[in-house]
C-alpha cells in the first residue's frame, strides 16, 4: 500500500520516518512519502492514486472538501488523515492528545490552552468531550470567543493567561516558531504542572525553556506527532500501531 503526508512546506516532517519505522518493525512493505501539495484542485488525481495520506499545514481546512468527513472532523473543521478506498476522513489530533495526556498526566482536570488557532479547534472539542475543564487565552480574545460559541463547548475564555490552578498548560499557538514569547508568569504555575508545546523542532522553544526554568516538567510536540501518527495507523490497517518504534525514530 502507499501512503503520503501531504503540505507546503513538507520537507521538514517526520511523518515519513515514523510510518517507515511502524512498517519496517511489522515487516510490512508499505511506503509513505512526503508530497509537496501547493494546489489542492490541481493535484487531488495524484493523491488519489494513494491508498491513503496524512495532512498538515496549511490543507487541514481545505480537505474536508474532498472526502466523507466523520463528525468530529467536520465540527472541528479538519481532517488530518484519509482513507481513500473508503473516501472518509478523520482527524486524529484530538484523540491523539487526549491520548498524551491521559498517559502523561493522570489526574489532571483543567487545563489551559494558549492559542485559538486550528489545532486548538481539534483539542478543545475532543478535551471537553473527555470532560476536562478547558480555559481558553488567545492573543486576539474574540477569536477565542468565537471558537467556544463556534463549536458550543463548555469552555472558558480568559482575558489572561492565568496559570493558578492549571494542571496542564498547553502551547497551541505559533509563536513557538518565530522563538516569540507569550505574557505568562511561571512563577504562579502550581509546581506539578505540566507544559505541553505542541511545537518541535530542533531546539525547545522560549517559551518551554521559561517553563523549565520555573520547574515545570514539559512535555514537547513529538508526542502529539506519534500519538496521532499511531491512531491514524490503527484506523488504515486496523492493527495496533508499534508506538515504540515510531517513537524511536522520532526522537532519532
Ligand atoms: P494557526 O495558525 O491556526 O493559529 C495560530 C495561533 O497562534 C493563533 O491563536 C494566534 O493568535 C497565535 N499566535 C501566533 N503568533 C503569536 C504570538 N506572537 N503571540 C501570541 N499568540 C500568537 O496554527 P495551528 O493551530 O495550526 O498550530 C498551532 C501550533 O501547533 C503550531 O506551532 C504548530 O506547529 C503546532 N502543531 C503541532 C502539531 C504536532 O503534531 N506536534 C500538530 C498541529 C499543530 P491570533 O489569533 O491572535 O493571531
């Protein structure tokens, strides 16, 4: 079977090595490249060629057009994974991280979650599905507003970022990636809180370095990419993923 991650850019993902890695450890003889998908209209024919692709920045939105979406992928208004002998979609970020998070931090009930962007969309609805008290900061307030009306979950917005009480804070917004930093003081975070930055790259961002210094333990995007890489495994080949081999070649 061949798969693909599909986006622009897509040079730097490490899709393509995690499903390799997931493939070579069950002796499967599958393939998954990285596709560079600057038009969508133009190139949706080769894509279909695929037995199935992942999706990333920026044609989460866009794809729904193209495939049965389930519910959950249309309310949150994304789907990363297709399956297209079956033409449906899923989006597996949210369950992926709700995966994370009831591994790493058992227990935890709010959390707080920095950005009101697409990703933010996918975890606030599977978040307050699972029953976590969801708080909500975003730079530009009303965009927060109206995502919590948009979706009507029971969410709370916050005109600051108040880290008192917070369990688990989460990094959903891309200041990661230009190495800006957001208007929060660590110092009021309860000590056995944890920082999630959906954000990976070579080094942590600022924002997870202030977040360390103040004791915090901090947990970055890799886990994400892994956990819904492993679901959107399980849902094409209907087999339990090998998470620790698509984990090793992740972390490299
Ligand atoms: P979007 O572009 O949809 O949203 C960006 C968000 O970031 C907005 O809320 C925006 O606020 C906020 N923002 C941008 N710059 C700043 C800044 N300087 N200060 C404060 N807020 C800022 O992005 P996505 O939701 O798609 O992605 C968010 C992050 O999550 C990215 O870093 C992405 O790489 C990461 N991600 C990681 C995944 C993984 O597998 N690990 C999966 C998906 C995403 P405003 O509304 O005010 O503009």
């Amino acid at each position: 079977m061949r798969f693909a991650v599909i986006g622009n850019p897509i040079a730097h993902s490490l899709s393509p090595a995690m499903h390799r890695a997931a493939y070579a450890a069950l002796g499967l003889e599958h393939s998954y490249d990285p596709m560079l998908v600057t038009d969508i209209g133009a190139q949706i024919n080769e894509l279909k060629t695929l037995d199935g692709i992942n999706i990333t920045v920026p044609h989460k939105e866009a794809m729904l057009a193209y495939c049965e979406a389930d519910e959950f992928a249309r309310r949150a208004g994304a789907v990363n994974t297709i399956d297209w002998k079956s033409n449906r979609g899923i989006n597996t970020d949210g369950a992926g991280f709700s995966d994370v998070l009831a591994r790493e931090t058992p227990g935890a009930q709010s959390i707080l979650i920095l950005g009101a962007g697409g990703t933010t969309r996918s975890l606030a609805l599977a978040l307050t599905q699972a029953a976590y008290q969801v708080t909500i900061w975003n730079r530009t307030e009303s965009r927060a507003h109206e995502l919590v009306t948009d979706l009507e979950i029971p969410a709370r917005v916050s005109s600051t970022p108040q880290l008192p009480g917070q369990d688990v804070i989460v990094n959903a917004t891309s200041a990661g990636l230009t190495d800006e930093t957001l208007p929060l003081d660590w110092g009021e975070a309860e000590p056995s809180a944890v920082f999630f930055d959906l954000y990976y790259g070579t080094e942590p961002t600022q924002i997870s370095k202030t977040a360390a210094e103040a004791g915090l333990r901090t947990i970055d995007g890799r886990e994400l990419l892994i956990a819904q890489g492993a679901r959107s495994f399980s849902w094409w080949l209907q087999r339990e993923a090998p998470v620790e081999a698509m984990r090793a070649a992740v972390y490299g």
